[in-house]
C-alpha cells in the first residue's frame, strides 16, 4: 500500500516564510530587509529573497520588525501560589515575549509546584531564579522579615534543587536593599554567594528599598549597594538600574555616582525591572551618560497587597522597549537587551536569542503604532511618545501565535487588542 503526498507539500522546503520585514537580530549583527524561513521548528534560512521559495504558510510582515523571540528575564508567573503571580503566557506569548524567566516566585521548598502549574502547561518557555529562601516570594515584598530572613535560607537544599532541574533553574534571586539590611546586614547576600560559586550559577540582585526597615538600624542610603559588590562575580545582575530609590544603585545624588562605574568593572550587568520602580529622570541621565542597561525586563506582576488581582499592572516588555527607544536608546541595543543577552545570562545563548539557522524558531514580529501616546513611569511622570512596539505575532518553535494583549494596557489601554 502506497500513499501519496500531495505535490505542494513535497516540494515546500519550508514550513514557514516570514516576508517583507525589517530584521533585527543583534547577535549576528543584522539589521535589514529579510526573509526568515521556517522548517521542523527550527530556523532554516534567513536571506534577502525568499519570496519565491516554496512554503506552506507565508506571512507577509511588511512594515514590521522581526526579532529573535523576545527573552523577558524578570517576571513573576507563580498564579494562585504567590499574591502576586500572573498568568505564564500573558506575560510570555501573550504579551510577544518567547521566553520569561520568574525571579524568586519560588523557594526550594515550593518548586516542585512551579514546574508542575507553571513551567509545564504554559505555551511560553519559562525558566526560573527560585528565591535564596525557601519558600519564595508568597507575599511579594510585604513579608520581608518573615519570608526572607537568614533562618530560610537551606544552601544544601537549593544546590541539590539546581543540580536536578538545571533545565529550568538558571541563577538565584535574592536582595540588596535597605529593609533586609536593616535587620541582618549583609547575611542572606553571603549566602546567596555562597550558593552562586558553589553552582556557577548567576544571581539576579534586586535594589531600592522594599521590605519594612528597623529605622534604628537602617543602613546609609549611599552603602547599600556598594557593601554587597565584593559578594557579587561576573555575570550577575543588578535589576531596577533606572530606579529612584535613594538606596538603589543611582540614587538622588546629582551626578553618577561611582558604584555605578565600579559595579560595570566587576562585570555586572544592568537590568531595567519596570515594574514600579523605574524613573524617567534617572533613565535620562543614565543614557545621556551611555550608562545603557544590558538587559531589559517587565517586573511584570499583580498587586502586591491583593490577592491574585492584575487590574492594575499597567506596564509590559514592549511598554518598557517603547518607553527606552523614546528616551533615546537605540534600537539594536533594546533588541539586543530582549534578546541574545538575556538568552545569555539564562545560558540559552546556543538556542535561543538569535535567528541564525539551527536556532529554535522562535520569533517575534512587532508592529509598530504611530501617533501621540503617553506612558507613565512607576512615579506617574508622563512621557509622551510617537512610536509605540507591539506584540502583532509570535512563533514559538514553528508555530504561529496571534498575541492576546491581555496585560500590556500600557500600550493598549484597556481595550484589548483585536486579533
Ligand atoms: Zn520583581
């Protein structure tokens, strides 16, 4: 017994063809007019003229960007565990993000779950920084002495964790700011080091004051991120760089103070976390002075003192990208903070993070909305700018995905996007 496969399908070399963008990919240096073809969920080509090659889908993206699969490195997606976790995929594909990487939602103790509700149904790839302490982050930041003190902190624990899932386990996420200093100095950041040389791993360093302060013991503004350095190795990131807190890493000094420079020559990186912390004014003197984050990332989350409530989360990565391009950063360098470099820090830089031919295909296509729009910063200053990028398709190893929106108001407003 024979069977025929039709003629069309056995000629189609490619599954999908991509035609007519703008391309954008930062780790091959491109930035151009191509055509990205598609085949058994990888990329199979990426050349100026494909049009004509056979394929048995082709999407037409004139006037589009085209990128790698955007890389979200900070998010919190443990929905119904933590307060404060939203939904995988309205933070990942939902919002043209490809792959999202949760910041200490989880703890050693509750990881388990984390693969089971989370990294395993969702469509969007996800990987995790599981918290220094046991149990994560269950209350956001408001359960700072309770949650995320030295006595739950087990490093045997969450070193065998990592060694059993490092498909999923990429660093640690811990905290350097005013509150857990207050009342117990540098201790948990010691262990944090601890466990990051002993797996290699990296950290993901918050900043700016978060959990309550014992005022009688409460650390200079100006100490805070300059006495964790000599704990943090090459390759470890500070998050919230563009942040107003008076302990973050900027400050209210005028100027640039010089943690910034000495952080930079530890080979730190700098990651933007939106979320509420960032701050236009800092974001403008940093980039006047080319201080560029490495990495850009949404702190997407629900409301800290709700429970499971995201009616309020009014900022998203295509919302943070549009508000830094309008601010002056270059376009390669926010594609390359979306992309090649957060697949880097996760060390997924072989699969992900690139559109070179045997890379997964995932992709991200991005409108681009002309026309005044303004957007707040987490202080409620207004910007307003003339271009906004948004999510208009993904693919996710092959396959097409057309982006609901659901949490990106910042871009949107509260309509929802129509398909
Ligand atoms: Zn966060």
């Amino acid at each position: 017994m024979t069977s025929q496969t039709p003629a069309s399908e056995t000629d189609a070399p490619f599954d999908l063809v991509i035609c007519g963008a703008r391309v954008i990919d930062p780790a091959q240096g491109l930035d151009g007019c191509f055509d990205v073809a598609v085949r058994d969920g990888k990329i199979a080509a990426l050349a100026a003229d494909l049009g004509r090659t056979p394929a048995k889908t082709r999407l037409s993206a004139d006037g589009k960007i085209v990128t790698p699969g955007l890389i979200d490195l900070h998010v919190h997606v443990y929905e119904w565990v933590t307060n404060f976790g939203v939904r995988a995929d309205d933070a990942g594909v939902d919002a043209g993000v490809t792959t999202i990487v949760d910041q200490g939602s989880s703890g050693a103790w509750t990881f388990g779950g984390f693969i089971a509700h989370v990294i395993k149904p969702s469509k969007t790839d996800v990987v995790a920084f599981p918290s220094i302490n046991l149990l994560g982050a269950i209350k956001g930041g408001m359960e700072g002495p309770r949650l995320h003190n030295p006595d739950l902190v087990d490093i045997d624990e969450l070193a065998a964790l990592a060694a059993q899932y490092p498909q999923y386990i990429r660093g640690f996420k811990c905290h350097a700011e005013s509150g857990s200093m207050s009342h117990w100095g540098t201790q948990v950041l010691e262990y944090a080091s601890e466990i990051a040389k002993r797996t290699g791993l990296p950290l993901y360093v918050h900043t700016g004051e978060l959990f309550p302060v014992i005022e009688e013991s409460r650390p200079e503004a100006t100490d805070v991120v300059p006495n964790v350095l000599h704990l943090l190795k090459e390759g470890d990131v500070l998050a919230h760089v563009y942040s107003a807190m008076p302990d973050g890493i900027v400050g209210l000094e005028p100027g640039i103070p010089d943690v910034v420079r000495q952080a930079r020559q530890r080979g730190l990186l700098f990651d933007i976390g939106y979320g509420v912390n960032f701050s236009y004014p800092i974001a403008r003197k940093m980039i006047a002075a080319e201080l560029y984050p490495d990495t850009i990332s949404s702190d997407a989350h629900g409301d800290f003192n709700g429970y499971h409530d995201d009616s309020q989360t009014d900022y998203s990565l295509c919302g943070a990208m549009t508000r830094l391009l309008a601010l002056g950063m270059p376009i390669d360098r926010i594609i390359a903070a979306t992309t090649i470099t957060p697949a880097k820090v996760i060390g997924q830089q072989d699969r992900i993070g690139s559109l070179r031919p045997g890379m997964d295909a995932n992709i991200t296509i991005l409108d681009q909305i002309e026309g005044e729009w303004t957007m707040l910063d987490g202080r409620g200053e207004e910007l307003v700018v003339n271009l906004r990028l948004a999510p208009h398709r993904v693919v996710m190893g092959g396959e097409v995905i057309v982006p609901s929106c659901r949490l990106m108001r910042d871009i949107f407003g509260n309509v929802p996007k129509a398909a």
